[in-house]
C-alpha cells in the first residue's frame, strides 16, 4: 500500500489575523524526511513536496493598491509577490523552529499559495501558537490549496482592470451598477457610484427571485463603492459568491434602491478587421473601450465605440476610421441597460504568447471555438498538432512537450483565424551601476522591459516606496538592445521583458534580477541569481584570510521564475567573511560587514553599527487587539558605521520583529532579523521563551511564587536573540496563576510578567470555547480538533468583559481537512488562548488533551472464535495496538451465486486507516482482502458467494498509527444487493 505525505494546512482565521501557523506533530508522523530547497536538493513549483505544507489564505490588499491594466503574465507575477508577502509572519515562526534545530528548511510555493516545510524532530511545530491544520494526502497538494492560488492570480487580475478602466459614464440612477463578470469565470464584482459619500451601501443578489447573498459596505470620498467576494475552502472551495447572466442586482443607498439584470456577454477583438464585436443580451447597448499600444509600447491610447445590438444581442463596433489596432490591444465592454447600468468584461485581441524556456504557448481566439496548435522546427522537427477548444473568453493555451527554440514557426488556427509567429531568443542581464539592461534577441525585435524596485521581498528589500518603470526599444539588426530605466537600481531589483514580432505577437522572460548574494550574519546566505535559468549555483565561504570554511556539497537550486537561492551552511557567518556564489558562467562576491540591529521595544528604537551605505529595516509589529501584524518600513543612508531609525506609528512590543538588509561597498548585503525584548510562558506547563534583542546574551529566567523564587533557570540566547526554557530541567515545576516570571538579560532588559486569571473551556451545544482572562482585554480563543499526527486549529480574537469572562463562538467554520464544520464539543476537541499584555508579552493556556478511545461494544472480538454476529451497522474502535474485530455473518440459502455483498468500513475518524479480511467458513482460509478500496483510507470488498453458510470479516489498523487516539473510529457495513432491475428492450421494424 502506498502510504500519505503530511500536509499541513491554514484554517482561516480572524479577519486581521495574518499570521496563519501550524500545529502539534506526534512522532508518529515523522517519517524521514524529504529533501527541499534549503541547499540540499531543488524543491521549486512542480517538484515533490516536503514534509509539511503551510497554506495561507487568500487576501487581497486594498484594490487601489493593484498596478492597473496588467496583463495576465504581470497579474501572475504580482500574485506571486503578494503570496511572500502574507507567508511573511508564518516564516518569521519557522525561522524561530529552524534556530531551535527542530526545522530544516522552508520555502514559499507561490504555485499553491503555501509554505513547505522540511522537519526534523517529531515535534518541530508543537510550539507554534496560533491557528493551524495538517492533513494527509498522496503525491498532489490538496485541491484547495492549489485552487486557492489560481484565485489569487484571478482576483489581481480582475481588480486590475477595473483599476484601467475609463471613468464611469455619467449617472443615470443613483446609485449606478455595474457588475463585473467576465465569461467563463467564477470571480465576480460590483461596482458603482452614488452622490451620497461616507455612507453605507447595501447590495442584494437574487437568482429566480431568491436572495443568495446580502452585502453592505461604505462609499468612499469619492461616492464610489465596490462589492468583492472573498474565496473559502469550506463548506465548498470557491467564493463565497458569484453572479451569474440572468441575477438581479439590487443596490441601495439612502433609502434609494437601483437594479440591474446581469447580462451575458461575449466578445473578441480582431485586429485584422479592426472590428470588436460579441453578443449580449437583446436591448442592450454595447459601449465599446479599446485600448491600442501603437508606437508607445508603454503606453496605450483609448478609443470608445458605442454599438447597438440586433433582436438577437449581436454587435459590432468598427474601430477602423480611428486606429489601426495590433495584437497587442484589449477591449472592455459594457452591456448597459436602458438606466446605463451595466455588465462589463474585458477581452483581447488575437494573440500568440509564450514564456521564454517554455513547451506552451497561450493566447486569445473567438471564444469556445475549436483550434489548433503546430510546433515547427525547420530542418529537424515537426510535431503532430495540438487540438483544443478555446475558453469562453477566448482564451486557448497548447503544450508541445519540447522546449520552444529559437526560430521554431508555431501557427494556430481556430474559427476562422490564422495565425503564425517565429521564436526568438533572449540574452539579458541588469547592470545597477549604469541603469539599464542590456542584452541581445532576434534582429530588429521590439523589446519592452518592466523595471521594478524590490519593495516587499523576503530575501531582500531595496525601497520602502517601490516603484516601476516601463522602456521600449528596437533590437539592432545584430539583435543587441540597451534599455535604460529612470530607477535607481540596486542589487536585487529586477525587470521582465517582452519581445514583439512585427504582429506584436510575443514571449516573455520570468524575472531577470541584478546578481544580489545577502548574508545573514551567523547563519544563511541567500539571494537572487542574475540568470534563473542557470539551474544550480556554489556557494563557498572563505575567511578574512582567505582560508575555506565551507563550500556547497552540492549545487543550490536557483528558482527559474525569479532566481532565488538560499544556503544553510553548517559554518558561522562572521565580519569580514568573503562570500563566492558562482555558476562557472559568472560570479559574484562579497564582504560580510560589520552589522547589528538592536531593536529596543521600550523606545521604539532600531539601532547599531553598520557600513555607511544605504540601510533598509521592515518591522512587523504585533497588535493584540487584532492578533495580527502592521508593516512598517524605514530607510536611510548610514553615517560614521551608526544608525538609529524609528518607525513612525508602530507601537513596537515583545512580539515584533523585523528584518535589517544594509548595502556594502560590493553592492550586496548584510542581513540581520531583528526582534524586540519578549517573554512568552505557557501556563499549565513548565516552558518559557522569548527573545533578547542582542543575539548570544546571557539570559536569566525566574519563576516566583508567594514573593520568593521558586525555580531559577540560566541560559544564553542564540544568534537570532531566540532563548526557550523547560523549568522542571532544574526542578519539576508547572506555572499557575499568581506566579511571576521574571526574565532578565545580559543587554539590560528586564522584566517580571504576572501570570493571570487565564482558562479555557469547550460548551458543545454553543460550538464555543469560553472562560476567564483579564477584564476588558483582548484574548484570542482557540479550538483544535486533534487526530492521529497533529491538530487543526481555528483562532478568533475578542474581548474580556468587564468581570473577566469571555466567549468565543465558532459557528459557520469549516475544518480545512475534509470541510465538516467545527464542533468544539467534538471528543477530539481541545480548547487554548492566548493572552498579550500590553508591553506584548504573551502567556497562553492549552486545555486536557482529548482522550484515546476506550473499547467499544463489542469487544472481546479479537479472534473469529469471538466474533460478534452482524445484524446492522456496527461502530467499532481501535482502543489498543493489537485490537482487531471479527465480524461473523450466514450466507442464507438463495444468496449464492447470485447476491453481491458489499462489505466495507466507512466513517473513519481523521488519520484512521483500516485493513479489511474476508475468511471462509472456517474462519481461517482467506478469500479476499483490501486495504484502499473505498473512500478516502476506507476499506471495501465487493464478493458473491459461491455457497451458504457463516463467513468472517476481520478488520485491523494499517498500522499502529490508526490505534489509540482520540479518533481510532469506524463502522462496519454489510449490504446485500439480492434484487436486479432489467429494463425493457424495445425492439422497431422498419
């Protein structure tokens, strides 16, 4: 039997709560561990996963915030940074487990919106606070984690362009509607304007006259209001609505209520016949907007059309007495109704396209038209043609199987429209001492790149702003370019480039950042490679010296789609260090610098020694009211090797932390994650952790009880600052309320934390976890549903009342795992909170764990001597390793050779496997057996009996991991089909 990889998955949380985290392993679940991306093997997209995997959920940012008009590669792109964006916090945790030793590497996975996660102690995640999933699965990540991330790349798209689109038409009602709703697509908005600002907008969606969804929000300054729906997992993978042609659209603001008819609409754009033309409901108006990039491949210019439509909704719209449009243009459209309120798409021009170093190319033909697709190689290659539909949209994608080449011909053909383009190559890299790109593609090619500063990176950040640039210019008839950008780049910062056929046809590069190596002092080094496509590079570290601490044992993996590399070396990083990163084709070094941080949670304060070049610091600061994190970033240019920055509006506390990158006389970067002075103590048991603000400082832990010391406990904190303390190492010990914990450092930092009034309990028929916690404060709740290797976790913050009661319901909530909804009476459940003073140091609770099942009815049935006969469904557990069940049922007469028996278990508890055994009537010889045959890790034998007589069933654990735990459950069901159905055979002359 082919046994589960353990994926570990986020369960959505409070709305601010943006850190999502992973919970409790049992050793178990710790089978050895597979290889990822720290150094040891690559572990990009599409490659084998490791041994955990951290899904994050999807949200956007503030839609004015989305670059407007990206193309469908560019929303791709932005998707992917978005994803870096919110792992930030859950990877500020495994940084923390990774220095614990207990983790051995992690990366993001943009392509599932995820982090994997190589562990490498049993209970590597047991100490993460927060909320968190893990479920197991086969080779492919879950579906939804996968779905998950082609939702974020939809929703960027979509918020794009309504962020392009030309200014609303004037207002025929008040408000006005228009409803996004591309073709095709499940993502769907509304949008609209009243005269009335500041105020609360209500939206209706009825479907056949029944209202599917309720939404309010509040216009803006500008008399705008926008309705977007938000993705789920559970009860259903999806968003939580869609609009589909035919629902009404009710929108009300101060007492006014405006409708609209979601339209249908389809359309495509010909830039041969200069036409764009589609169908829409009949009545409609069409308002056409085409949007052409003629010499100014940066910058489109906009034309509007207004078309009628016939009895059928068919319209055209003829752009040719305006301009003379190229593959490179796109339309939207609004269908509008007779009050001007609308249904709009956004739909382009017939196009090839096509990443560079890719088997596939994409582009655009009439919708849900049949084409196909041809790869030819002159002189060598031929294939045999791809076919394929167009999607509603028009919008078709073809796999060759082979490496597209320079000057491969590809043709595609579909409804009516012939196209053809020739590939070229591209040779590019950033040089950030002059300011451009330089490079060389086919002869005469137009070349466009997109300049970027590095403004939210993991790896490395450049600029607290950000900013993008867009150039163009024509190859020379050697193919060589030089484009130079108004940025002032540094290591690091990147650009994406696009090379035209005379068409506009075109392919695109993944991004090709300036050469960047960052070391972090004592631990890492990592980057972004000049060349993503160099595959693998070395690392070698030397000394002041000169002298070789370390190099690669093999190569580091360097991540196609932007370069990235990350090395953890089994050397101390130091000053002075020289760091070579090469891939025989080029190679850089630098000079580790002089660098610290010192973040001072009482001031606010950044401050240390560090080279006079530039210096960039992001801090997360933690907000308890919230239980999540605000970003703060702060940039200057060091002066006489010191620096005191501050972050204005952050209110730093024991749990922020940041990141320090400073710039050396090389040009690359000296690396320090930094946090504040924080005690974190669980009651109830006997550990303490936190972090000093200087790295390897002595750090003194006390327990007090009654005013005197109970139990004091010295350590030294480790390059990150992180210090962590089992107290009953010294003497047995468990932290209850009244006790203080008083943790002092050898920096200066001192502090004597309280342990509160702080309980946690499960009410079933609520679906609730309550209790008490300080009056009138904050505190997160949590409710974990155990199984087998680990726990899900939902968390939802709220506050105390003012005697110190509080309660949190978790009504409407899904487990990740297989979508049933969480019931915190559950026998599995386990309820915990956590509490954050004011200064943010954090002391939390965990309730009992649940129970391992007892032994069920029918028991002692552990041989088929003792079997228990079958006279219905029967609920059977595991209790103990060696438990198996026998199950005897007759055979009557009749049922030979002819009924089916349809013998299965079903309703297994989370991380249960059963084995099921079918033996003759002597209870010893075996007829049949099966292990996966039914749903999920269920068992099912499906068998007719060749003769009367009493038979046995017995049932056993795949293993010992499905024994003796909270959810060691199942049922046992036999069903007999004995009636047959034969349908009438009607046979016609003639």
């Amino acid at each position: 039997m082919y046994k589960k990889l353990l994926w570990i998955g986020i369960a959505v949380v409070s709305a601010m709560l943006s850190l999502a985290v992973v919970a409790f392993l049992s050793a178990t679940a710790s089978a050895a561990p597979s290889a990822i991306a720290t150094s040891a093997s690559p572990a990009g997209e599409g490659t084998p996963l490791p041994d955990y995997l951290i899904a994050l959920p999807v949200r956007l940012p503030e839609s004015a915030e989305i670059p407007a008009g990206l193309t469908p590669e560019q929303a791709a792109d932005y998707a992917r940074r978005l994803t870096y964006h919110q792992a930030r916090p859950a990877l500020a945790e495994l940084e923390r487990l990774r220095a614990e030793g207990k983790v051995a590497g992690f990366e993001v996975r943009p392509d599932l919106h995820s982090v994997a996660v190589e562990v490498t102690a049993p209970d590597a995640l047991s100490r993460v606070q927060g909320a968190g999933a893990m479920l197991a699965k086969g080779d492919e990540p879950p579906a939804c984690a996968a779905a998950a991330a082609d939702a974020l790349v939809e929703q960027v798209l979509g918020l794009s362009r309504a962020a392009a689109l030309a200014p609303l038409a004037p207002q025929a009602t008040d408000p006005s509607i228009d409803v996004y709703d591309p073709p095709g697509s499940t993502y769907t908005y509304v949008r609209g304007r009243t005269a009335f600002t500041a105020t609360t907008v209500t939206m209706r969606i009825l479907r056949r006259g029944q209202v599917i969804a309720t939404r309010s929000t509040a216009s803006n300054s500008g008399g705008y209001y926008y309705f977007y729906p938000s993705w789920q997992s559970c009860p259903t993978s999806g968003y939580n609505w869609t609009l589909q042609p035919g629902d009404v659209v009710e929108v009300t603001v101060g007492g006014n209520t405006v409708s609209t008819v979601v339209a249908s609409l389809s359309a495509w754009v010909d830039p041969v016949a200069n036409v764009v033309a589609g169908q829409t409901d009949a009545g409609r108006s069409a308002e056409v907007h085409l949007y052409h990039y003629g010499d100014n491949f940066c910058s489109s210019t906009h034309f509007s059309h207004i078309a009628s439509t016939d009895g059928s909704g068919n319209f055209s719209a003829d752009f040719t007495d305006q301009v003379d449009f190229n593959r490179m243009a796109y339309s939207t459209i609004y269908a509008r109704d007779a009050n001007g309120n609308s249904t709009y798409a956004s739909f382009y021009a017939y196009r090839i396209y096509s990443r560079f170093g890719s088997s596939s190319i994409y582009g655009y033909l009439k919708p849900k038209v049949s084409f196909t697709a041809t790869l030819s190689r002159p002189g060598s290659l031929h294939l045999v043609p791809y076919t394929g539909q167009s999607d509603a949209d028009g919008y078709y994608n073809a796999w060759f199987g082979v490496e597209i080449q320079p000057g491969d011909i590809i043709h595609v053909s579909g409804g009516g429209v012939s196209m053809q383009y020739t590939a070229t190559s591209l040779d590019v890299a950033l040089d950030h001492t002059t300011d451009q790109a330089a490079g060389a593609t086919g002869a005469n090619r137009q070349v466009k790149a997109w300049f970027y500063k590095r403004d939210d990176g993991y790896y490395l950040q450049t600029s607290c702003t950000g900013g993008s640039h867009c150039a163009s210019t024509i190859a020379q008839s050697s193919g060589s370019f030089t484009l130079p950008t108004t940025l002032d780049l540094a290591r690091g910062d990147y650009a994406s480039f696009y090379v035209y056929d005379a068409e506009r046809h075109y392919q695109y590069s993944s991004e090709r950042p300036v050469p960047a190596i960052v070391a972090e002092v004592g631990s890492r080094v990592m980057g972004y490679w000049g060349d993503p496509t160099a595959g693998y590079v070395t690392i070698t570290i030397k000394s002041a010296g000169g002298v070789v601490k370390y190099t690669t044992p093999w190569g580091v993996w360097v991540d196609s789609w932007d370069g990235e590399f990350s090395d953890w070396p089994w050397v101390t990083i130091v000053p002075s260090d020289t760091i070579e990163v090469t891939d025989s084709a080029m190679t850089e070094t630098m000079t580790v610098q002089n660098f610290s941080a010192r973040l001072d949670g009482g001031t606010g304060h950044l401050a240390g020694a560090a080279y006079d070049d530039h210096l960039l610091a992001t801090l997360w600061d933690f907000r308890r009211e919230s239980g999540g994190w605000w970003t703060y970033c702060t940039e200057t240019d060091v002066v006489s090797e010191a620096y005191d920055l501050t972050f204005s509006g952050a209110q730093v506390g024991g749990q922020d932390d940041g990141a320090a990158w400073n710039t050396g006389p090389d040009g690359h970067y000296t690396y320090r994650y930094f946090h504040a002075f924080a005690v974190n103590a669980e009651k109830g048991d006997d550990y303490v952790n936190g972090y000093s603000e200087t790295p390897n400082t002595a750090v003194t832990i006390t327990l007090g009880r009654g005013g005197n010391p109970l139990v004091v406990y010295t350590t030294t904190s480790q390059s990150s600052g992180y210090y962590y303390a089992y107290l009953s190492d010294v003497t047995p010990v468990t932290i209850t309320q009244s006790d203080t914990v008083t943790v002092q450092t050898g920096d200066g930092d001192a502090v004597s934390v309280p342990i509160p009034e702080l309980t946690a309990n499960t009410d079933g028929a609520d679906n609730r976890v309550y209790g008490r916690s300080p009056a009138s404060e904050p505190v997160n709740a949590q409710v974990r549903r155990h199984y087998r290797y680990g726990w899900y976790g939902y968390s939802r913050n709220t506050a105390a009342d003012a005697s110190g009661d509080y309660s949190v319901n978790f009504d409407g909530l899904y487990w990740w795992r297989d979508c049933s909804a969480v019931d915190a009476g559950h026998a599995c459940s386990q309820p915990s909170v956590d509490y954050y003073n004011a200064a943010g140091h954090h002391i939390w609770l965990e309730g009992p764990l649940p129970q391992p099942v007892g032994p069920d009815g029918y028991e002692d049935d552990d041989v088929y001597t003792s079997a228990s006969a079958y006279v219905g469904l029967q609920s059977h557990t595991f209790h103990v390793v060696t438990d198996t069940d026998w199950v005897s049922f007759t055979v009557p007469a009749g049922d030979a050779g002819s009924a089916v028996y349809r013998i299965e278990t079903l309703n297994l508890g989370w991380g249960m496997d059963t084995v099921l055994y079918l033996y003759a009537l002597d209870g010893t010889t075996l007829i049949d057996s099966d292990d996966d045959g039914g749903e999920g890790s269920a068992s099912l034998i499906v068998w007719t009996p060749v003769a009367t007589g009493t038979y046995y069933v017995m049932v056993e654990p795949y293993s010992s991991g499905s024994t003796a735990y909270c959810d060691a459950v199942y049922d046992l069901e036999i069903f007999i089909v004995r009636a047959h159905i034969y349908l009438p055979l009607v046979i016609r002359n003639g």
